[in-house]
C-alpha cells in the first residue's frame, strides 16, 4: 500500500491530506495491513485533550515482540537483525540474527520471570551499548514488564531518583562499561544509587569489562549462568494495546525528571511507519543511528523500529572520537552503512577534525543522512551534506521529543527536498498549530510563533508516571485542546518549519535536555553558596554550553575561585552526570529579580551571549544596580576544566 512508503511530494501531499481527512482511517489501515495483532480493536482512537486522555486502538491485543521478533523469524530468520560494533575496532562485531535474537530474548525473558519479574513491573535498566540492551528491553516487553531504561552516563543519584519514582523491583546493569580509553564501574554507581532505594530486590550484572567487583549476597546474580539455564522458549503476554510499555525520563523546566510513559500498540505503530518513510528503508540496507538506547532516540530508532521492519540495526558502543576522529566513517565503510543518523553536536565535532579522517574512507553505500537533537546550523549542515553526504543524499532534519515518541517533523527522502536547518513538513498524522502568547493561532506562511500539536498522534506520550496533573499542566494548559512542545518555530513561505528552540527553561547541551531547576538545585547544595541561576549560551560544538552566575554566602568570599568552580561542576556531576557541568561561572553579588522575587533569566542569558545593547527596560527590576555588576564582571573566555 503506497501509504506505507511514500515515494514522491506530490504523493506526500495526498497522504498527508489523507491522514487529517480522516486520521482513524489512515491509521487503521496502516495498523491492519503491516502487524500482526492477537486481536484487532475496537475503535481507532479516542481522545479528549482537555483531562487529557488519549486511547488508540482501544480493545485490540498484541505483543510488540512478536511484531518485532516472532513474524520475521520465517522469512528473515537468518538476517541480521542486530549488528554490534564494540568499543575496540579490534574486537570483533557480533551479528545477532533474529532467529538468535528471538532465542536471547525469551531466555532473558524466561530470567526475569524467574526472579519475580511479572506484567506491570518496572525494570530499570542501567547498561553500556552492549547487545543485552536491546535484548533486555525486548525481553521485559515479551513479558510486559515496564522499561525504564536510564542512560549509563548519569550519576549514582540521578540513578536513585529515578528508580524510587517509578518504584523498580530489579535493575539490569554490567560490571563496566568501554567509552573510548576509558572504563566506567556502573554496578559500584548502582551499589551507590541502591543505597537510597527500597524497592528493588535483585540486581542483574553482564559482564562487559571483566572487573573484579563486589556481588551484595541475596540480590545481586551475574547475568550469563542464568541465561545459560534459561529456556529458550518464551509465549509472549497478551498486551492490551494500552498497557504500558516504557517509561523514560526527560527534564523539565522544574522539578524532577518527568517519566514519560508509553504505551504499547500505537507506539508501535508510529515508530514503524516512521522509521520504513523517514530512511527510506529497504530489505538490504543497514541502518546505523548513532545514540544510545538510553535516550528516546535509541528505543524508537535502534531498538523498536527499525525491528517492527524486520531492519538490520547497528548498536555502536564507542564514541566518534576513538581510536580516532575516523570511527564513525570506518563502521560506515566496514558494514555498508546505508542510512546514518546522527546528531548536530556530533557533527560540528568531527568537522572541526581533519577531512582526511572521512575522505580516508568509502562512504558509497549511504543513502539517507539524519540529524536529531537540537536545530543543525547551517555550517554543520552544509559540511555533513558535502562530505559525508557527497551532496547527493538527502539529510533529514528530524524534530521530535521524548514525549512525542517519534518523529513529528522531517523531510521524505527523494520526495520533500531538503532545506538547511528547517526539518521541513510534519510527517502524515501530525497536525501542528503556531500560537501567540496571547494563546491565538497563527495561521498563514512567513510567520513564527510557539509550536503545537492540535490533534493526537499514535506514539505520544500518555501520562507522566504517577503524576497525571503535571502531565496536563506541562503540556495541556499553555493552550487550550493543544499539546504545547515547549518550542519555538517558524513557517516559511512554502510551509516549511524550521526550530528555533526552547521557549522555557530547557536547554539542549550537545543534544541533552537539561532543565535549569536541577542543575541549581545541585550547586546550591555547595555549602559555600547561596543561590544560583544557569543560562544557556552558543557554543561551537555543544550548540549551547552552560553559564552559571553564583552568589556565595559570606564563607565562601575569601576562597579561591577556581577551587570553588571545580567544586561546584563536582556536586553537579555527582547529582546529574558530567553533561550538565557548566563551562563557566561568573561568581555575583547579586541577581536581577523582578519585585516578585522571580529572577530575570532574560537579562542573564543576554549577557551570557554578550548581546549588551539590547538589555530591555531594566529599571522596573527590584535591584537594577545588580545588572552594570554583573556586566562588568561577566566572563569572557575563562572555561572551567
Ligand atoms: C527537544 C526534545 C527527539 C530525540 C532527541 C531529543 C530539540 C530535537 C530537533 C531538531 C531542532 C530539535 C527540541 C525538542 N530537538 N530534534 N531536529 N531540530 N530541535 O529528545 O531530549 O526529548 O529533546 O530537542 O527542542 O523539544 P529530547
């Protein structure tokens, strides 16, 4: 059915008609013809944005694993479905095919049962790229078991505080994990995380690096004796199409993370067709995204995707840069990538690098490049399409959220032509609106305003877990019957959008959301400060770096400063993880504050981005004299190592 692949605009233009035409219809059929379900629904979707409750495919049963697994296994059986590149080019890539991949999924499914794990629990999952990743996330989704995946690079307490708010019974780590030169203990971060959690009763370790490390009696067990007495034979759970798959942790502007929690068949669906249209995808090609499972983009677009298609999907467990700037293009060559996604930050990094290290090698194979995370500049764009692209492979610019699930707005290869730094046209079934501040919808081309999304789309997020008025709060009350994305875009004269970033407190540090609550709160823990305020600026490769402007209670003053920044990115590593250290920090008497007490981040961000000129009134403000101060003590150049 041409729904399925879309091969040229003018086809994408009666697609896209077709799907808000009638949206139930578009999906029904999308869903009738291209899974294999224990039951269809009984209605397509119903949804009321104003409690907010979103259903789709109410009443029909399935298990995603068999989409993903099952089905494949008479006509790929011996495909690869999952190609592993270790961290050492030495080492050699495994090839999981899907006949094996089913066989490790079931044992892995067949351990978690053993140890307790039944439907409705939650897993957190605490792993390096290493096949049992993937295999661990399928194995709780055979058993429906929620996922709670929790990226390796966090700390021991972002960790914790993740594994209390969604109360897991089990966490699934390794023993260590390779980034490049370096080894990271994960189980002694677990240990550390676990000190603070009372739920879960048992740890699961792979063996990755071979370290010698403590097993707490009774809860800890080594992952692989177990797999070995497992069977291989596990029935998938039937799934309502509503019952819950995952949750995943994002930032917000406050507070703790939000747990995004998805659900089954929708999110299925969605991220399958997206995948099939988005890369243009084919029986043979290989298909390499480059992040890691930790985040959304790696369950939808390495993990359920790309499988729901019976795809060859390439787990990568190093980073760019190692053994050298040549990495990415190397796999490319070895294992005929076809279609490459990536993210802006990883780009502007390796552009800064010597051609030699892409040219050194054959690209040939690649068909579709992509680009995720943050808007790609034009620079980056431009460097992406001649060099890895060779200017004849289309780049799809993908927006999309944890929360969306998967991809809102991105070029069809070979039938939306491509435009620098705009991801283009929503994809069939996303209705997006521009708003005002004043909550009314901008219509028409050439204009720029908040970005919404007026109708529900199969694989957006349900609710936050356990806390359903944040949910709405977050993103169903800005404007009414809309989901707010926090946002903002531009439509150009032939609709195309383009991402011009957030609008709130969030900001993209090499493609990580970071909320600036969290990140105050932890500097404030420092015993010599008094209060903090975190604004974004641009930075070269990270797209916007972190500026930190502290105020020091009286104990601090005498100190030295380079020791107290050292301190300060210390307690934030320790709270959040390396991403969110700051890269500088203006130490200040004083914060702008209107005389409601609230601290003017605009005025901060403006001289964090040295834009001095056009400050704004400043004069209503409840200390204006604190603004000429931090002015002339703004930092420049200094960074903090
Ligand atoms: C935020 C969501 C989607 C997976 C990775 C990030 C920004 C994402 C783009 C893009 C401009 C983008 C947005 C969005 N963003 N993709 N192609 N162009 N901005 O997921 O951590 O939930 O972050 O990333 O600001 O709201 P996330």
């Amino acid at each position: 059915m041409s729904n399925y692949h879309i091969k040229n605009l003018e086809e994408y233009y009666q697609v896209y008609r077709k799907s808000v035409r009638n949206p139930e219809l578009f999906w029904e059929e999308v869903a009738e013809e291209h899974f294999v379900w224990k039951k269809t629904w009984d209605k397509v979707l119903n949804y009321d944005f104003s409690k907010p409750e979103v259903k789709w495919f109410e009443g029909a049963e399935l298990n995603i694993t068999e989409n993903c697994i099952d089905r494949h296994l008479a006509t790929r059986g011996d495909k690869t479905a999952i190609l592993f590149e270790p961290n050492n080019p030495d080492e050699e890539a495994e090839k999981i095919s899907y006949t094996e991949l089913h066989k490790r999924v079931n044992q892995f499914a067949n351990v978690l049962k053993d140890n307790g794990i039944k439907k409705g629990d939650r897993v957190c999952i605490y792993l390096p790229m290493i096949p049992e990743l993937a295999i661990s996330l399928l194995a709780c989704a055979r058993i429906g078991a929620i996922h709670s995946v929790v990226f390796a690079g966090f700390s021991s307490s972002a960790l914790g505080t993740r594994i209390n708010d969604c109360e897991a019974k089990m966490v699934i780590t390794s023993d260590g994990s390779f980034r490049g030169v370096k080894t990271i203990d994960l189980k002694g971060i677990v240990d550390e995380a676990l000190e603070d959690c009372t739920t879960v009763e048992t740890v699961l370790v792979a063996k990755r690096i071979h370290s010698d490390i403590p097993m707490k009696e009774g809860r800890d067990q080594w992952l692989q004796p177990l797999l070995d007495k497992a069977s291989e034979e596990c029935e998938a759970e039937v799934m309502k199409a509503e019952d819950p798959l995952f949750i995943l942790y994002t930032s917000g502007s406050t507070g703790s993370p939000k747990g995004m929690l998805h659900t089954t068949a929708g999110y299925m669906v969605y991220t399958a067709y997206t995948f099939k249209n988005v890369f243009n995808y084919r029986e043979n090609d290989v298909y390499w995204c480059t992040a890691d499972i930790g985040w959304i983009t790696g369950h939808s677009y390495i993990v359920y995707g790309p499988l729901a298609n019976g795809a060859t999907t390439v787990m990568f467990e190093g980073v760019p840069s190692y053994p050298d700037f040549g990495r990415f293009w190397q796999i490319v060559e070895k294992h005929k990538v076809s279609q490459f996604y990536t993210a802006p930050t990883a780009i502007r990094a390796l552009a800064k690098e010597n051609l030699e290290y892409v040219d050194k090698y054959d690209l040939s194979s690649i068909k579709v490049l992509g680009t995720v995370g943050e808007p790609i500049n034009e620079e980056a764009w431009h460097w992406y399409n001649d060099n890895v692209g060779k200017k004849k492979n289309p780049i799809v610019d993908t927006w999309w959220q944890t929360e969306t699930g998967g991809m809102m707005i991105s070029p069809i290869p070979y039938a939306t032509p491509t435009k620098p730094t705009y991801a283009t046209l929503p994809l069939p079934g996303v209705q997006l609106a521009l708003m005002d501040e004043q909550g009314n919808e901008i219509h028409g081309n050439q204009v720029d305003g908040r970005l919404c999304v007026k109708f529900p789309w199969p694989s957006m997020a349900r609710t936050i877990w356990g806390n359903h008025q944040r949910y709405k709060d977050t993103y169903f009350s800005a404007f009414s019957d809309k989901y707010f994305t926090g946002d903002g875009a531009l439509r150009d004269e032939v609709g195309y959008y383009r991402i011009t970033g957030r609008v709130d407190d969030v900001i993209i540090v090499s493609g990580h959301n970071l909320g600036t609550a969290p990140i105050e709160d932890a500097i404030n823990e420092h015993p010599a400060v008094a209060e903090s305020a975190i604004v974004g600026f641009p930075h070269d490769i990270k797209g916007n770096a972190l500026y930190g402007y502290v105020i020091l209670k009286e104990t601090g003053e005498g100190r030295d400063h380079n020791n107290l920044r050292k301190e300060i990115n210390q307690i934030i590593t320790e709270h959040i993880g390396p991403i969110a250290k700051l890269d500088k920090i203006q130490f200040t008497e004083g914060l702008p504050k209107t005389r409601s007490g609230k601290i003017m981040r605009r005025i901060l961000r403006k001289i964090a981005h040295n834009e001095l000129d056009n400050l704004g009134d400043v004069s209503t403000l409840l200390n204006p004299e604190v603004v000429q101060s931090i002015i002339d003590k703004r930092l420049s150049s200094e960074l903090v190592s």
